[in-house]
C-alpha cells in the first residue's frame, strides 16, 4: 500500500477572502513523503509572506494512488 504525499499550494488571491488567485502567482511545492516535511516548507512560505494579508498558502493531501487489476 502507497502512502499519500503532501504539496504545498497557493498564491495571491484577489480579495482577503481567499477565493480568487491572481493568475500567475500560483505556486506549487513538493512532493512531500510527510506532513511534517510539508509543515515546515508551509511555514517559511507563509512567514516570508506575512505582510501581504491576501497571500495564502495550504497543505494538500494526494490521496493514496489506486491499484487497478
């Protein structure tokens, strides 16, 4: 059984609400084996992104691959 891997995603959105990224600043990092590897990129990311209040980023969770006969 495979593991599930961890990326760290986000950008610029266009409003503090978080629901529109500003085409071009999309960022996608990793794969990451664990979370905790995850968690630390998530928190330089996020900590050098601090004064910009609609810059966010997140951790998502790839989901285990699926086995097909």
């Amino acid at each position: 059984m495979q593991q599930s891997r961890f990326w760290v995603v986000g950008g610029e959105y266009t409003s503090c609400e978080c629901e529109t990224i500003v085409k071009g600043t999309e960022r996608v990092v990793g794969p990451f084996e664990s979370r905790t590897e995850a968690e630390r990129t998530w928190r330089t990311l996020s900590e050098d992104h601090r004064p910009q209040a609609q810059v966010r980023f997140t951790i998502a969770q790839e989901p285990p691959a699926v086995l097909t006969a």
